[in-house]
C-alpha cells in the first residue's frame, strides 16, 4: 500500500509560507486599524463593555442609515449630525458628541424647531441625541443607542449663539416646584406647553417621556384636543427636559419597535399611581449590578457598524 506523506513538498512549503505572510500582513493591518480607531482587537473585544468601543467611535459608521436593534440595546449606521446651530435651535455640550441620529430623527428636529416661532416659544436647545454609532454611552442614558432619541431642554434658547464654553457650563433648570409633586407655574408657561404639544403631535412620535408633574399639568392644561396626550408617558426624572422617542423609520428592518403606549390619554388611574408610594418603593432584596453589556450582547449587525471604514 503506498503511502500519503502528511508533509507537503518544495511547493507545498511556498505555499504555507505565503498564506502565513498573507496572514500575518492582515492581522497588522486589522490591528493598526483598531489602534488608529481607538477600538479594541477583536481578540479583546469580546469582554470589553460595549459602551467604551462606541464611545470610542468619533465619526459615522459609512453605510446605509440604520437603525438597528432596540432603543436599549443596539446601534446606529450611517448617522446624520445635526448641525450645532440651526434656525430655531442650539445644541448643548458639544464635548460629548451626541449630536447624532438617524436621518429621520435629525429631519424631525429641524421640523419642529420650524415650528416654534408659531408656538411661540424662542428656540430648541438640544441635548443628548446618539453616539456617532449609537451603541451603549458610557454615561447618562441606558437608551439613545439606535439614532431616535432625543432629549430638549424645557427652558427657551437664548436670544444669542452660545459659546462653546457656554454650552457646556450652562445647567438645564427644573420646571418643578419645591416639592417635587408639581411645576411651578413661572417656569412651567403657555408657551413651553405649546413646545411639548407641538412636539408630540407629530406622526413620527413613538412617546414622550416627561416627569410625572409635567404630564399632570398638560392633563390639566390640554382641553378638548387630546388626541396627543397618551404620547406623553411619565417616568422618573425628565424634570429639566424631555425626551422625545420616534418610531422605527422606513428601511430599518433590524430596528425593534416599542409597544405602543396604552389607549387613552393617560390622565387617569394611570397617572394616579405615580404620586403614590408605588413608583419609589425600594425592592426588598438589593438588585444585582448587572453585567457589562459587551459587543455580544448587542445585534450581530453591530459588529459591522463598529468597525466600519
């Protein structure tokens, strides 16, 4: 019987050698790329929480605008920046380079800031939007990862263009009163009500989460027309801001909508409960810190956009 030699020949040995070259020149190259990035090896990436790999990322991921996965857990291909200034609207701390979205998110923007002179109220000042490739932050927010959140401060844009220092020292202010259960009504105006309607009334709006004594208030406030009001969902904080949430735009299969609030305006029974206990009672079991959300975690999409040139 003749046998097979498990070690190749003079050009078998040329040939390993060259894919080894060819190899190795690769794995340089990918590691260059990582390091010029700022984004971990794929050797290290898959225990390197995802919120430093993204906020590692300062530019846009350069493919198809795409929202992909959920508003918690996902990313964001090829963001739009809204501009710093705009007619009708400032953007605040610029150190952090959350200006960012999907197009249909920075298209809404500009549409309502267009809409404040009839409002009456002076100009938008925009918070945090999106990474440039969405993802988990590494401060502030669990959501705003996939390019359709927003957050605008309840206070009007001055009547000049803001420094950058300004942008960054300046403090969004509480429209709540001293105990917390309700606006103060000098701060909380006509005109900043008309702000938050004119916002929720656009059909691209998915909800609004707004602290639970401005929901009150625009209960209150709102008369016959409340088509709009179930938009507007109470939740812990939103004090000195909002933070409007848009649906899945067309030609996003991969983005995971929200369900949609309950019918109803949500005045009611609803509303009642966020001035009980309820909301604020403390578990009796301490929760567990949870793990570090890692690129895993996150749709397999999103590996892409991360690495993305």
């Amino acid at each position: 019987m003749r046998r097979t030699s498990l070690l190749p020949g003079a050009h078998g040995f040329d040939a390993i050698l060259t894919a080894a070259r060819k190899g190795l020149a690769a794995a340089c190259l990918l590691l260059a790329a990582a390091v010029l990035s700022g984004v971990p090896s794929p050797a290290h990436a898959d225990d390197t929480p995802a919120k430093q790999l993204f906020g590692a990322r300062k530019d846009p991921a350069p493919l198809a605008p795409q929202a992909i996965g959920s508003y918690a857990r996902g990313c964001l291909a090829g963001a739009a920046a809204l501009p710093i200034n705009g007619p009708g609207w400032q953007v605040m701390r610029l150190s952090r380079n959350r200006n960012w979205g999907h197009p249909s998110l920075v298209a809404y923007l500009e549409r309502l800031a267009s809409k404040m002179g009839k409002a009456g109220w002076q100009g938008l000042l925009i918070g945090d939007m999106s990474q440039p490739r969405g993802g988990p932050m590494i401060s502030g927010h669990a959501s705003h990862q996939i390019g359709l959140d927003a957050d605008i401060w309840v206070q009007p844009m001055p009547g000049h263009l803001m420094s950058a220092s300004e942008r960054e020292k300046t403090s969004a202010i509480s429209v709540l009163d001293k105990t917390g259960r309700a606006v103060d009504r000098r701060k909380f105006t006509p005109q900043l009500e008309a702000m938050i309607k004119t916002a929720a009334k656009d059909p691209a709006v998915a909800r609004i989460f707004v602290n639970r004594a401005i929901k009150r208030a625009m209960c209150d406030d709102a008369g016959k027309d409340r088509s709009w009001l179930g938009k507007l969902r109470p939740w812990y904080g939103h004090d000195d801001h909002i933070h409007v949430r848009i649906d899945c735009p067309k030609g996003s299969p991969g983005c995971k909508e929200q369900a949609a609030p309950p019918p109803g305006d949500g005045c009611g029974k609803e509303l009642d409960w966020w001035f009980t206990d309820g909301p604020f009672k403390k578990p009796d079991k301490p929760a567990k810190k949870p793990k570090p959300v890692t690129l895993k975690d996150l749709p397999p999409a999103c590996a892409t956009v991360l690495t993305a040139q």
